[in-house]
C-alpha cells in the first residue's frame, strides 16, 4: 500500500512539473493560409486551406454571398476556432468581378484580426483548382508575386496598402496581381476603379 502511494506521489510530482508535453506547441488545426474565391455554377465558393504540417492539402469549402459571411459560416459549421492572422493569400476567381474583390478586400482590410501582410490577387479557374491538390501551390503564387512587386514598385499586393488605396490613393486605382495558370504561373496587373 505504502508503495502505491509512494509511486503515485512521483507520478503527480512529475505531471506538475513536467506539464502537457504539447503545451508549447501552437494548434494549427484552424489557422487559414489561404483563401481562394471561386465561381461554381454561379455562385461563389471560399475555400480555406489550413495551415497544416501533413502533405495532404486540408480545406474547407463554403457558399456565402462575401467573405465575412463565409468567415462566419466556416466557424459556425466546421471549424470553431478558426482564425485568418496567419492568412499569406486571397485569391479571387477573375469571373466573379469587381464587386466580390471591393467588398472581401474591404473586409480583410478593416478586421483587425486578419494579417495585414495577406496577399491579394485575381487569378484565373484553374489556378484556383492548383490550392486543393497542390501543398507547394501558395509558395509559387507568392514567388510570382513578389517578383512582380519588386519589378513594379506601385503595385498594392497587401491589404494594408489595398486599404489605402480604398482610401483614396492612387487617384481612386487599385493595382493588384493577376495570377495565370497558362503553362507557368505569371502575373500581370489589373486596374481597379475604387
């Protein structure tokens, strides 16, 4: 009996000291990398890729009128805690126009929990399909897109400059990528009357 205590004194010692062995690790099961906007069968579709150490690509997939709606949906149905502070993308299927890039680029510019270094971008269809298969497909977006800027010093790429502009700058243009998928990904800039 007394070697019972004896053992389960230690075991209790060494669980308060030694803690959760997982207690300093960071939960990557609801941070967003990327979303993507597309058009399917007339309605729009985002996609959040999460943040994830596995070789297989992790996404959910929600039909919303705008990305905060989408945002809300996502949390509601799949994932609780999910979070956009670490999202590096937004890309936007070129068919859904000006108005879902003005309203989700207003959103992602004005929350305050949202990266202010997040990527935006037109793209077309089948660069947005590259997201779900593709583990490396983020990294060459981004390749291409800092390439692009660095080339093109007026070029907005991040919300926090895109919110800038919402404000007036650049005599009332935003200048943001767009992302092609013909037999390499390349960029051009689209000008967008704010």
């Amino acid at each position: 009996m007394n070697k019972k205590l004896f053992l389960l004194s230690i075991l209790a010692v060494v669980l308060i000291l030694g803690g959760c062995t997982n207690s300093n690790r960071i939960d990557t099961s609801s941070l967003v990398q990327t979303v993507t906007a597309e058009n399917k069968s007339g309605k729009t579709v985002y996609n959040f890729y999460l943040l994830k150490n596995c070789e297989d690509v992790q996404g959910v997939s929600v039909e919303a009128e705008s990305l905060e709606k989408a945002v809300i949906s996502a949390k509601k149905a799949y994932i609780p805690m999910l979070t956009l502070s670490k999202l590096e993308l937004y890309l936007i299927d070129s068919n859904l126009g000006e108005k879902n890039l003005k309203t989700d680029i207003n959103y992602i510019s004005k929350a305050s929990k949202i990266s202010p270094l997040t990527y935006a971008a037109f793209s077309d269809a089948k660069t947005l399909q590259l997201f779900s298969k593709d583990k490396e497909a983020l990294r060459k977006v981004k390749e291409h897109i800092v390439h692009l800027k660095n080339n093109k010093k007026e070029l907005s790429v991040t919300s926090l400059s895109i919110f800038n502009n919402f404000k007036g700058k650049n005599n009332g243009y935003l200048s943001i990528c767009y992302i092609s998928s013909e037999k390499e990904l390349k960029a051009d800039i689209v000008k967008i009357v704010t």
